[in-house]
C-alpha cells in the first residue's frame, strides 16, 4: 500500500473517502468539494485506488492519495478500510467519487450531526441522496445552481441509493469491525450502507438529509444497462456474488438479522477496537489477549476437549470407583490409574489458580504444566522449568535465561511446552 500526503488541515473534523477502482473517468468531484462554503482546515479528502492506478491530478487536488494494489476482482470494502485507518476526522464520510456536490455539502453534514462550535458529533448513520441522469456530465458545467432545473437535466425520480453517501463517526465505525472484508462483498454491488445497517441494529439512528442537499450524478459514457450500451462479459462479471434488488446478500442478512460485527474484520481495525476496551478486573485480564483474532486453534480446543473428558472420567473415577478398586484383585491396576488420575490433577486442575495478592505491575502465576511455571509478566508469558528453582522475573536480567521459554501468545507458550516436555 503506498500513501501519498499534501500539505492537509491538522485537525480535520471530516473526513471524506472517495473510492476508485481504475474506472473513474473524470475526477471534477474534487473540484466541487473543494468549492465547499466552510473552511478546507475542516475537512480532508482521501482518494482511495484498490488497484495501482495513480492519477496526477487526484495527486494534486487529494490530500491523502492511498492505491491498494489489489489483484482480480476488486473489494470496495478494503478499500473503505484503508481510509478509513487513515482518516482523521470525528466523522467519515464514503461517497460517490464521480457526483457533483453542492457547496452547502460539508455543512449539511456537520448541521446534521449538531457539531456547531466547536460541540462533538451526536451518534448518527446520516445518508444523503443522489439525482440520477442518462445525460453525460456536461463539459461546460461551472456552478450547481443550473442542476435544480429538473426538467433541463431529465433528473430521475428520486430513490433511496444506500450506496451514494453515508456519513458515521469515526470512532462507530471502528467500534463495530469497520467495513466487512468478506470475500462476498467483491465486485460491484456492495457499499456503506454495510456499516450503516450494522450501525442501526446497535440501535443507531438512520437519517435521511434533505433532498434540498443532495448529490447530482451523471452518467458514464460505457454505463451498465443504460443509454442503449451492451454490458461487456467483464462488466457483468463484476456482480460477483448473489444479491437482493441490487444490495449485497451478505449484508441484507446482517441486517436482517440483526448482526453487529463484520464477518471478516480488517485485523487493524480489529487492534484498535481492542485497544480501546476498558477491562475492570486482574481476572479478566487473564482472558483478554490469549487466542488473538483468530481466536482458539483447532488444536488447542482438541486439547482442552481431551483435558474435559479426562477431568470428568477422573473425578468419576475418584467418587465411584476407586475405592472399592483399591481393596479388590485390581488394586494394581487402580493404583496406575490413581497416578494418572493425580499428575493430571496436579498438572492441569490444582495449579490453575491466580495469585491475588500479587500486584498487577509484579509477574503473575497462571499455572503449573507438565514441570514448567507458567508466568505472565506485562504482555508476555514465560515457562519456568521448576527444575531451575525460583527465578526473578520482575527484571530484564531475570528474564534472560536459557531454560526459560516465551511467548507473547498463550496458546504458542502451551504448544512450546508440550514440545520441550516430550523432549
């Protein structure tokens, strides 16, 4: 991913994403939002390539030039993502990167979300809408007030185009996932409203702006079933996945459904969202960083199935069994599986208690495995052989030992002692 920087306003309070795939054949819309009636320190443009297309005129007229050098069918929702990580405003604003915008635009945004003064963003999925014509874009177009003429542009009726321009804050957006990178939003027929619809099964508010600010779009001079032009194989191709009246399936489900997450999170945007967690208990600690993304490995949960099944066979085996075992013919055998019964006890059930009354900023006990300590100092686990005795961990220099094992994930630190143990 290459990124390229203007000279741009400090503290933008919008940030406005505009996406491209090689397929943009005039780039006015930067003319127009920069002809916006507020000051340009308020807000940024990000032009977003998913491919390796770099036009110099978006290089001088962006103030944040990313291309993300996909391959094959394009993903608009990477895309999304990559200005999204990058913006900086309160709000982030995805829209249509080839329309004309009317130069109350920006306000209207800002008015809608009751950011007057210098007041923060109220929780908000703002959409505005789009006029549509078969008419090309007119080379002698200079202000916007001549595109109210309805009859002159033969403007469509107007409809609800989820995928034109929506507006969130920021910080909304990374809470819940981002843009959702699932291999079934590639291709055309996706957008926004992805987010948005999520967003309003949180329980946000969808507004549609006023159509007295709206969008005006033109058509393209090769567009898709329209003008008497025959879509192309690859034009068709490009619906690359099922869909329901032209929106994404994956997302009508969501929406139906009432999911909030992504199924596929951006992994960036996934460390932000941690990042911003706000945990209330040394115990939950524990929990909060041991799987990672992907959460547990087939492996380890084959393990801790095993680790089930033997914990109820034992105690079973302790409350009904062994006693009676003990005192019959069988007692030799009884006493193996005694011994089973209690270095699995010791190793895996007994130890796996936290010390509470160490502080938080000391090294901290988790557990015992197969002879090793396991220890968790900062963001890190250590296994300590007991075979070495007691080692001072709260140091660097105590940290620095050539039996001691590390890992900044749990599960890796497991596997790694599992592996030194046999042998």
């Amino acid at each position: 991913m290459i990124i390229h920087k203007n000279a741009s306003p400090s503290s933008p309070r919008l940030s406005i994403i505009l996406l491209d795939w090689g397929c943009r054949e005039r780039f006015t819309t930067l003319d127009w939002l920069l002809q916006q009636d507020v000051p340009k320190d308020q807000y940024e443009l990000i032009w977003v390539e998913v491919y390796d297309r770099v036009v110099d005129e978006v290089m001088k007229k962006a103030d944040i030039v990313i291309t993300c050098n996909q391959q094959g069918i394009y993903h608009k929702h990477v895309g999304y993502n990559a200005g999204l990580l990058h913006a900086r405003g309160e709000l982030i604003c995805v829209c249509d990167s080839d329309a004309v915008f009317p130069p109350d635009f920006v306000r209207s945004v800002f008015r809608s979300f009751q950011m007057d003064g210098d007041g923060s963003a109220i929780p908000l999925v703002l959409m505005h809408y789009e006029w549509r014509t078969s008419l090309l874009y007119p080379e002698d177009l200079t202000d916007t007030e001549t595109l109210k003429d309805r009859a002159r542009w033969q403007w469509w009726p107007l409809i609800v185009n989820e995928g034109a321009c929506m507006t969130v804050r920021r910080a909304d957006a990374i809470r819940f996932g981002g843009f959702d990178e699932h291999p079934s939003y590639k291709g055309y027929l996706c957008g926004p409203y992805d987010l948005g619809w999520r967003l309003i099964n949180a329980g946000w508010p969808e507004v549609w702006h006023d159509e007295s600010v709206a969008l005006w779009h033109f058509a393209h001079p090769d567009p898709i079933g329209t003008n008497g032009q025959r879509a192309s194989l690859k034009q068709l191709m490009e619906k690359a996945y099922p869909h329901v009246d032209g929106h994404a399936l994956t997302a009508v489900e969501a929406f139906s459904t009432g999911r909030f997450q992504p199924l596929r999170e951006n992994p960036d945007i996934w460390k932000l969202r941690m990042r911003d967690r706000r945990i209330g208990s040394e115990l939950e600690t524990r929990y909060a960083d041991l799987t990672g993304q992907g959460g547990y490995s087939p492996r380890t949960m084959l393990s801790l199935w095993v680790s089930l099944a033997r914990e109820i066979i034992g105690r079973y085996c302790e409350d009904h069994l062994w006693n009676p075992i003990r005192k019959g013919i069988v007692s030799l055998i009884g006493q193996r599986i005694a011994g089973m019964l209690r270095a699995f006890y010791r190793n895996h059930i007994t130890p796996r208690r936290v010390n509470h009354d160490v502080p938080a900023d000391h090294p901290t006990l988790l557990c015992s495995v197969r002879g090793y300590n396991i220890i968790k100092v900062k963001d890190a686990f250590y296994a300590a052989p007991q075979s070495v005795g007691k080692l001072d961990l709260s140091s660097d220099e105590g940290r620095v030992h050539p039996d001691l094992l590390v890992s900044e994930s749990y599960d890796v630190l497991l596997e790694k002692v599992h592996v030194a143990s046999r042998g």
